[in-house]
C-alpha cells in the first residue's frame, strides 16, 4: 500500500488527525449536490452500509457532521433518564472529558478514578455499578492520552450478566478501523469514533452504531436535545431522509471512497497491519531503553505511549523528528516531557515506520 501525499509534506505519526491519500482528499471536491437530493440520498446510505461492516453490526448505525466528542455527548444525553446515573471510568484524559460531558449535561455522573497507564477492569466496573441506581457506564476502549487499550469484550460480558439493565457505552475514537470491535458479538449499546484517526479521513464526521435497546431507552428520555437527538436521526435514516440537518457532503464523498478502499484492503489484513506495526513500535522503544506506559498486555495496536525512562528532552526530538518532516506527538496533559506518543493507524505502513525510528534513532545517538 503506497501512501500518496506531496513530497514535502510533514508525514504525520501523531494519534489524529492522521494521513489522508491524495485520491480521498482529492474526493471532497466532486461537484455539490442538494442533501435533498436521490444523489445524496444513494451517497449516504452507501456511506452507512459500508460503516455497518466496519463495524461489524447489523444494528442502527449513525453518521454525523461533528467531531466524535458531538457523539460522546449524545451518548449519555438520549442514554440516561432522569433521576437515574452515568457511571465514568477514568483512567486518561479522554475518559475524564466524558465524565466532563456528563456533568455539563446536568447529570448525576459517578466517577471512578483509575491509575493512568492502567485499563479499566471488569472488577473495577462491577464495584462501581453494584452501588445500583445506574442507567449507563461509560468507558474508553483507547486511550489515546495513554495507549491503553481496555478490554471492552469482557467488561460488556459482565455488565450483560449481572447488570443487564445498564448500557455500555463505549468511545472507539482512536480503535475503530485499525482493530477488531465485533459490535454485535460483543453485545455493546453505543460505541462511537471520529473520521480522522483509524480510520484516515479528514476531520468532520463522527459515526456510530447503537443497539436497539439503547434506541428504547432513549425514548424514554425527555429533552434529548435536536441536533444530537439520536432518535430523531434514526427516525430520519428509516424514512430515507438521510439526516435532519445539511450534513457535509464532501466529507461523505471521502467517506466513501476511504470506506471502499478500507473494504479492499480487507479488515483482518487492515487489523495485522495495524499491529504488526505496534509490535515494531514497542521493539523499536524497549531496545533504545525506554519503557511502554500501558500495563503489560493492554498496549494499543493504534496509538503507543512511551516513558522517558532515558531522560531525554522529549519536545527536542519532536523537533528533531519535525525538521525533517516527520511528527510526532509529545505526552498528553499531565504526562507532557515524560512520555511520547507515536501513533501506527490509518494508512501508515512498516515501511513508514522504520523510517520513523531511523530519524528518531539518530536523535538519540547525537
């Protein structure tokens, strides 16, 4: 797989927004269409049945002109009734945002503070929800802040057996295109991502998949707001309206033609590449002496954080990287300077990466 972009242009290693090739890019400037239109209408409900595979449901699936945090709101606003509570599992700064998203909702949110580099257990989430009076738990499969990847599988699993009145909502933003969620075989209620990480497309367009036992819990729920009001949006993708408001119809005709690249590509192939390059990523940092900030066992195939375990001055191998056209992305928020991130999604390849670490290389050796 080649990676066509301008010969000097800064190739980007950062968790979003990532690579996008120069024939998606090139997409978006098809001539317009009225968003009323049987043009857009054949578009958008192409767009959505090649996401249903992506995704591996057969389930509502939606797609929104936003960026995924627009989702992570309409998650536990239309999920949550009133006088009932949003269980928060933090262990990153993504999962913290959505304990802020639920507070500025006028929620009664629970929040469960996790050890940064640590994933949320099923332990953990069955502590918390065994309080009872809870309607929904929130949790990041990737944490992006930290690269860890949480087992999502097995914590649905026990939500389903001893909670089953609780949705699972779950943030895909930097997994979903570069790792296998089985929506339907994990028996998940929302689960959410952006357009521009994995799934390597510019930003502007989120999408999800919900359950139909979501959908019946947020009818329930007054004042789900409109623009995110996410039975209102299934009831216009089951009338063939497509979506209540004009949506941004160039960034479908990316879409579409990312999505059918990603389908040829095939997923299984699309996941190994995804992981083949983690797996260099971490042999690349552990023979340089440094160490990986995730738990053993629950590193991200996407997104790897590393510990400055050396000491270096990591905002001047950033530099370093970025002066010879390479980006990379320093520690986030309170892990600035003591850790790096370099991110392995959407169309980077090995050979990408071994280019990564011979400039990065070279930095530590000067």
């Amino acid at each position: 797989m080649s990676l066509s972009i301008l010969p000097d242009h800064p190739r980007l290693y950062i968790p979003g927004p990532t690579e996008v090739v120069a024939e998606v890019a090139a997409a978006q400037t098809r001539p317009m269409v009225g968003h009323r239109s049987a043009e857009f209408q054949a578009l958008f409900y192409d767009v959505a049945a090649k996401l249903q595979h992506i995704l591996l449901t057969e389930q509502q699936v939606f797609i929104v002109t936003a960026s995924g945090s627009g989702l992570q709101e309409a998650a536990v606003r239309n999920g949550v009734r009133p006088g009932r509570k949003v269980l928060n599992m933090v262990n990153g700064a993504f999962a913290e945002r959505w304990h802020q998203v639920s507070v500025g909702n006028g929620l009664e949110a629970v929040r469960v503070d996790l050890p940064w580099g640590q994933p949320v257990r099923p332990e953990d989430v069955d502590a918390a929800l065994a309080a009872g009076g809870f309607d929904a738990m929130t949790v990041v499969h990737n944490e992006t802040s930290t690269g860890v990847m949480s087992d999502i599988a097995a914590i649905a699993r026990r939500v389903r057996e001893r909670y089953p009145d609780v949705l699972v909502l779950v943030d895909a933003v930097s997994s979903a295109g570069g790792v296998r969620i089985p929506f339907d075989a994990w028996d998940l209620d929302f689960l959410f991502t952006s357009s521009q990480k994995a799934l390597a497309l510019p930003p502007g367009l989120a999408f999800a998949a919900a359950s139909a036992r979501f959908l019946d819990r947020a009818r329930q729920v007054p004042h789900r707001g409109w623009y995110f009001d996410l039975v209102l949006l299934a009831q216009s993708f089951a009338e063939g309206e497509t979506t209540p408001a004009t949506p941004a119809i160039g960034l479908f005709y990316a879409a579409q033609r990312q999505f059918e690249r990603i389908l040829a590509e095939g997923l299984e192939a699309r996941f190994a590449r995804h992981e083949c390059m983690m797996h260099m990523t971490h042999a690349w940092a552990c023979a340089h002496g440094f160490e990986l900030f995730p738990a053993p066992g629950y590193a991200s195939p996407t997104v790897t954080c590393i510990r400055n375990t050396r000491g270096v001055d990591v905002a001047a191998m950033v530099q370093y990287a970025k002066a010879r056209r390479l980006v990379i992305g320093n520690g986030y928020g309170r892990l600035k300077n003591q850790t790096f991130r370099i991110a392995h999604m959407g169309e980077l390849t090995p050979d990408h990466m071994q280019a990564l670490f011979d400039v990065l290389t070279a930095f530590l050796s000067s």
